[in-house]
C-alpha cells in the first residue's frame, strides 16, 4: 500500500508564524500611532502661518491688522476636526494667531495645549503640540 503524503501546516508551524505576526504587530502598531498624531498635528502650523501671512497682506493694503471676520473675505480658515482658530489683540498695530484643540491628540490635551504666532513671526506651541512642529518654541 501506498502512504499518502501529508499536506497542510503542524501545529508548531502555525504557533511560530502567530508568535512572528505578534511580535511585528507590537513594533508596527506604536509607530503607526504616533505617525497618526503627527498627521492629525500637522495642520496647526500650516493654518497659522497662512494667518500670518494674511494679516500682514492686509495690514500692507489697509494700514492696521485684520479681525477675523474682515480677514475671512480674504482667507478661507478652514474647519478643523481638530483645532479652533482664532485671531486674538487685533488692532492698528498688532495680533496673535492662535490654534486650540478640541480634542486629545496623543498626549497633547484639548484646552491646554495651545498654538499661537504673532505678529513678529514668533511661533509658540504649548504642551506636547511643540513635539509635533519641532521648529515651533515651547
């Protein structure tokens, strides 16, 4: 008679791939984490300087800073899931941008950790949002 050859995988086969696959998922899901707060953070330094850049574009054309309702015929600020952006000290000669969070990212916590940028162009990022924008001061 003849033996037939066995097919499939030993159960020692499959435990070592589910051993290899668990160890990958452990290294693999804390970086992807943290490159998903990264993301979520990036927006922040974007809007703001593009509200820096604004200001100074109306300040030039009209002789003093802009508020925020004056500065959205000329600037669309967006809706964030994650930030509120607001334009604080506005008058003739000068304001600060500011983002909030409305949210937790990470360890940056909503209504602590703030954003801002002035009108010297000095950047300012509270809490761990500075971790975010590495060219932005704590």
């Amino acid at each position: 008679m003849k033996k037939l050859a066995a097919k499939g995988f030993t159960l020692v086969e499959l435990m070592v791939v589910i051993v290899i696959v668990g160890i990958l998922a452990a290294v693999a899901i804390p970086k992807f984490t943290v490159a998903s707060h990264k993301a979520k953070c990036s927006e922040y330094p974007t809007v703001l300087s593009t509200m820096y850049q604004s200001e100074h574009t109306y300040q030039a054309e009209n002789g003093s800073f802009a508020t925020m309702t004056e500065l959205a015929g000329d600037l669309t600020i967006p809706t964030s899931k994650y930030f509120s952006y607001t334009i604080e000290s506005q008058n003739a000669t000068r304001f600060s941008a500011q983002a909030a969070l409305r949210q937790d990212i990470g360890k940056a916590v909503a209504g602590t950790d703030l954003a801002n940028i002035t009108m010297d162009g000095v950047k300012f990022a509270g809490g761990y949002l500075s971790t975010y924008a590495s060219n932005w001061k704590q």
